[in-house]
C-alpha cells in the first residue's frame, strides 16, 4: 500500500545525499518534493501542512546544520516525524480487572469487521486467553453464518442466540453474551456489531446501545484502508456519535495510496491499534508506528521478522540443527532441508518476510513476481525420494532421477538442480555454522574466515605468475634469460649488456647522469 509513497521518498532522499552542508534552498525543494509525495499518498491536508512544518523547523536547526552527515539527519526527522503521525508509542489493549474484558468492534459495512473478529480471538488465543465471538449483526444477510464459520476456523468459540438475517435484538445478546462468557470462563468477549452503507442515525443508536449494555473496555472502530480520505470522515463521525478507543486497518494489503492509515490517528486523536494485511487469520498483527515508519523508508521490519520466527522455530529445534551443521555438511540432509522450508512458509508468504529486510525496497519488482508455489514445488520433489536418498542425495543417479521427476510432476532437469542447489547450501551453511563466513565473502566482524581466506590468498601469490599472452611470455623469458647471462658475467645490476660492452667501462644513460647531478 506505501509503495508509491516509498519510492517518491527514496528518490527525494537520493539528492540529499553526498552534500557536505544543506541550504534553504535544499531544504525547501526537500520540504516540497515530502509534501507531493504525501498528497499523492491521499493523506489528509492538514496533516500535511503540520508533518511539513515541523521537517522544515528541525531540518533548520542546529541538528542538521552541525550534523556530520546533513542528509541522514533529516531522514532520522522525517523517520521520527512519520512515527508521531502514525501515533507514536505502540498501543496495548486494556484489560479488565474482573474477567471477562469486553472488546466492541464498530465501522461501516464492507470494512471486514467480521472477519477482523476471528483475527483479533485467534491472535489473543496465541497470547493465551480464551475470547468468546458474539454475532451482534443481526441484520446483515448471512452475518452470523459467516462469523461462526470464521470461528470454527480461528479455533475459538461463537455466541450466536439467533439466526439473524432481521430476526433479533442485537442489545439483548451483547447482554447475555456476558453472562454466557462468565458461567463458561471466556476471559475476552468480542461482539461483532452490525455496519451500514454510510453513516446514519439508525447505526449510531444501535452502536450506542450495545455499547451502554456492555460497558466495553475497548471500543475497537474498524476501517477500511482503501476507502482514502472517506475513512478520516467515517472516524470522526463515529468518535463523535459513538467514541471509540482505539483504530483497526483492515486491507492494508490493498493497492491503495495510504493516505488514510497516515491520517487518521492524527485527526481523531486516536492510535492504531491493530492492522489486517491479509485475508488469511494469520495475517494480522498489533500495529507498531515505528517499524511501519521504518518500511515506508525502506528500511525495513526486522523486528516484526524476528518475532515471527520466534513464534514459529522452536529454539530446541534450532540449536539441535545448528550442532549438526557444526559436525560437517553431510550431517545436514534433504530430510532437514524440507523441515527448515516448511518452518519458513508457516511464517506467511515470502514475499511479505523478504519486504521486511532492509534495502528489499530496491528489488520490489523481483520480490512482487516472486513464485509462491516454487516451494511447493520443491517440496513436492523431495517427498517423491526414498528415505536412503533424502538421507544421501549422492546415489540419486540417471534412472532416479526420472523417477523422482515422474513422481514429483516436474522436468529431470529441475530435480538435478534442486539436488546441485542443496549441496552448494549445504556447503555455505556448514561453513558459517563452524564460523567460516559465507563462501565468496571477505572475512566479516563476526562472520569468521577472515586469516583463511588471507592464508588461501598469499598461497596463491607465492610464485611468479606467468603471462597469458604467448607473445609476452616470449619477451619475458627472453628478458629472464639476458638477465641470468648478466649475472653471471659479472654485472652487478643484472642489466643486460650491448654486443662488445665492457662491464668494467660500463656508464649510466644521459638522463639518469642528469637526473644524479
């Protein structure tokens, strides 16, 4: 969604750099090129204006203009202005007291609240609670179908008294949702209430009521990324008419400017407090303005990405492969390639995890055409081996090969490169885990390989290295050969001598008795 935004910051910072001091006239053009790059990103004007203001005073200031590095420091501005719109500190959900805590999701029809409702229970089942979905839309066709399907998959349980499609007080079941939650011990109750097309009278009051018979702790208002400058206007009509406590962004997946996500904290005052970025469960997660500042810049998540693979490596799986690599490369074996994939792909697509290292900004052609179902497909032809050829790939010869290829429903020649890829990775990773550094690299801080690889180097230079030319090898042979001669006559510089030059009355050249005086 930031893409666009991502690019034309880059590019603004690209001529910042390499300049010793910054002048107004810098500093304007900076200011101007921020302020293009945010109202095409649709982000709201008197956002704008205030983001661009503050820039402009700090990138003035004693910090740039003493700064080492000018361009830097009004990137760390313009990083630091971007958390403080998006809302600064990382908001945590309140719970109550007394158990259960009740979470009311509010916002328009379409913005995916109900499904946003299983996202929210399966995520606070992994931090271990036990949340409860309540169907409170009642009027929507289908809506409490949907939501105990969206359950049944998030894992969680639903409270869905009645059938919905018109049929039922809606207030009524957020009251006895409570109670239910209470007498069977769910810790978390979340209602799902009902949405409309825009904003009206009806909706706030239904809203209001559930709102005054539940007494939430958290009033959760949903929107929808995509809808642009609409969402801030939805916001406040619902902070306004309802209140609300905290934002939800749903479809930040979506190929829409962002200008919303980057507005509506700072307008309504409220923090975001979690995003949806995907239609699959897992694709949701509580919402950190500083690492989404840090990837709009292009420069990566890498905090995000460590914490997925916190959640999903297990720590003794992990030093049980690292120990094996230590022992040598024909310990790791296809068995182990497959597992280490599959950890990988649960961590969500590839393409996401890439685009949160630093720099991956550069290469978001290549990533976004990136095949997903090339894992598969790898997998697919290491399950189509026998168990002595996972465990040693050496003996997959010719006949094997087709027969794997057959099995796996790919060319021979993808199985012969899948089994040349797997040695080579073996090689590197057995490499860097005894501390080897990667193959290829000079020795790095902390990467090892460092007096190998200088062993290696000065072993190669012993010893006069011959020309390729056979021309030039001629001459310096003859060269050698001339000098040799001149040794052995008794020239002490090893000069070779002109026909009929006595060493004895030998004499410099004219320059070189110019040169000495």
């Amino acid at each position: 969604m930031f893409d666009t935004l991502s690019d034309r910051l880059a590019s603004t910072f690209k001529n910042l750099r390499g300049r010793g001091r910054l002048s107004e006239a810098d500093i304007d053009n900076t200011a101007r090129e921020i302020r293009i790059a945010l109202l095409e990103a649709d982000v709201a004007l008197p956002v704008v204006r205030a983001f661009i203001k503050q820039v402009k005073e700090r990138a003035s200031g004693a910090e740039v203009s003493q700064a080492l590095n000018p361009a830097q420091q009004v990137i760390k501005i313009v990083n630091e202005e971007l958390v403080g719109i998006l809302g600064g500190e990382t908001r945590r959900l309140r719970f109550a007291k007394t158990p259960p805590t009740v979470i009311m999701l509010a916002g328009l029809q379409g913005a995916g609240k109900t499904t946003l409702a299983g996202k929210l229970g399966r995520w606070l089942k992994q931090q271990g609670h036990a949340p409860l979905l309540v169907a409170c839309d009642l009027q929507r066709p289908n809506a409490v179908n949907q939501l105990s399907v969206v359950a049944e998959r998030a894992g969680v349980a639903v409270y869905a008294p009645e059938p919905g499609n018109g049929v039922g007080d809606p207030v009524k079941v957020a009251q006895d949702s409570i109670e239910f939650a209470r007498s069977k011990q769910y810790d978390v109750v979340i209602v799902d209430t009902a949405g409309r097309l825009g904003i009206d009278q009806e909706l706030m009051r239904q809203a209001a009521d559930i709102r005054d018979a539940v007494s939430p702790d958290e009033v959760l208002f949903v929107v929808d990324a995509m809808i642009g400058q609409d969402a801030v206007n939805t916001a406040e009509a619902f902070r306004d008419g309802v209140g609300f406590d905290g934002v939800v962004l749903s479809k930040l997946d979506g190929d829409a400017r962002g200008g919303a996500a980057l507005s509506i904290a700072h307008v309504t005052g409220k923090q975001i407090m979690f995003a949806s970025n995907g239609e699959k469960l897992d694709d949701f997660d509580a919402f950190h303005p500083d690492r989404m500042a840090s990837r709009i810049l292009g420069m990566g998540d890498m905090l995000s990405l460590i914490e997925k693979a916190e959640q999903t490596f297990s720590q003794a799986e992990a030093e049980k492969m690292a120990a094996k690599l230590a022992k040598g490369p024909k310990e790791f074996t296809l068995d182990d390639f497959l597992a280490q994939m599959e950890q990988v792909r649960k961590m969500g697509s590839i393409s996401k995890l890439l685009g949160m290292l630093p720099g991956m900004g550069q290469m978001k052609e290549q990533i976004n055409n990136l095949d997903e179902r090339e894992v598969d497909r790898t997998a697919a032809i290491i399950k189509s081996m026998t168990p002595a050829e996972r465990q040693d790939p050496t003996i997959i010869n010719g006949s094997r090969r087709a027969r794997i290829a057959r099995g796996s429903g790919v060319d021979v020649s993808a199985v012969k490169n899948l089994v040349e890829r797997f040695f080579e990775a073996r090689k590197m990773m057995s490499r860097m885990a005894q501390g080897g550094g990667m193959p290829g690299m000079p020795g790095l801080p902390g990467m090892g390989g460092g007096a190998a690889k200088k062993k290696k180097q000065q072993k190669k230079v012993k010893g006069k290295q011959r020309s390729g030319n056979p021309m030039k090898r001629k001459a310096e042979e003859e060269a050698a050969a001339a000098r040799r001669e001149a040794a052995q006559a008794g020239n002490p510089l090893g000069l070779p001598q002109g026909p009929g030059q006595d060493p004895q009355n030998f004499e410099l050249p004219e320059e070189f008795k110019k040169f000495m005086g």
